[in-house]
C-alpha cells in the first residue's frame, strides 16, 4: 500500500528550462547554442548537482571552453539561471492534495546548492516531510544508493513509496531501490490515480 509520495523537483514540481535564461541573455542563435552545450549539458552541470562544485563557481570552470565575445551572456546565464525555475501549473494544488489525504510527501531532487534560493518559490520547505537534495549528500539519481540513503534518512519502506519523475533512468534506478514508481508526463490526476492503487 503507498503511504508515501516521493516527488523529483525539476520538470515534475519546477519547471526546468534553460531556454528562457538563454533567450534573455543572449543575442544570437550560436551564441545560445555555444552556452547551452557548454553550461547546461557541460560536465559541472553534474558536478553542481553532485556537491563536487557550488554554484557560484561554475561559470570561471565553464568559461575556458567559451569564446571571450561570450562571455557577458555565459556569466549572466550561470549566475541567474534560476529565473527559469517557476512551478509548474497545478504543481502546489497537486501537493496539497497529496498532503490532504494524508500520505507523506518528500523532495528527492538531483540539484546544485542554489535549490534552497529557488525552490520555496513552489512550498515552503517545512511543508514537506522530507526534503533531499543530492548536492548535500554526494550523490546522483540514477545510482541506487541515493535511494537507498534517502529510504534510511527519513525511515521509510520502499514498497510503501510512489517515486515521481520524468526521467526514465531515475524511475528505473527508484525501481531498484524497490520502490514503487511512475514517469510523469505533465499530469497530476495520473500520479493521484496511481497512489490509490
């Protein structure tokens, strides 16, 4: 029986989108092209949401790989990326409704150390039972063993978890951790429907 609801944070209560800092930041299409490769998909992307780095640092880390005519753009685009991190339409009615009917209600998010500037722009994080951000532990969704110290953290069985993402790698690593699971595809009523089985 699923007592508890274990939600990823980007694209599933947060909208992640780098688009929009890249569209306000900078001026033409290869320029947009150059920082999204190099920043969002770059290797400190991971190295932020593992803890290995802070925020704050990546930009002097990614710069080297940047044309200097770029350079406006990359730092604006790494030091406020976070504009793009709104809630998604329906993301804190479905919360509410989760913590109305009485399950418990937990954050397991791969996410850099700026997740406590951006993310209580959704809840507070008091309203959460649990709230656990890969960086402050060292490791990353896919591997088991995030899982696993997330279950031991907060003392809960995995067969009484519903794990929600729209990583199919991250359902895939909940799944053997032994917790129950669903990939979410924008719909709440899914997730809902899914928790009373």
């Amino acid at each position: 029986m699923i007592k508890n609801v274990v939600l990823d944070m980007g694209n599933v209560l947060l909208d992640f989108d780098p688009n929009v800092s890249l569209n306000k930041f900078c001026s033409s299409d290869e320029e947009k092209e150059c920082i999204r490769k190099e920043l969002f998909k770059g290797p400190e992307w991971k190295l932020g949401d593992k803890g290995d780095i802070k925020d704050k640092d990546r930009f002097d880390l990614v710069k080297v790989r940047v044309p200097e005519k770029y350079h406006e753009a990359l730092r604006n685009c790494a030091d406020k990326w976070t504009i793009c991190m709104n809630p998604l339409s329906g993301a804190k009615e479905f919360c509410e409704k989760v913590k109305e009917e009485g399950y418990g209600i937990y954050v397991l998010s791969n996410a850099s150390d700026a997740f406590y500037e951006y993310f209580p722009r959704l809840l507070p994080l008091d309203f959460f039972d649990g709230v656990f951000v890969s960086s402050d532990y060292k490791m990353l969704k896919p591997n088991v063993e995030i899982y696993k110290t997330f279950l031991n953290k907060y003392d809960l069985k995995a067969d009484e978890c519903l794990f929600v993402d729209d990583m199919e790698e991250n359902v895939l690593g909940a799944q053997k951790a032994g917790m129950n699971t669903i990939r979410f595809k924008g719909d709440y009523e899914e997730v809902l429907s899914r928790m009373k089985k």
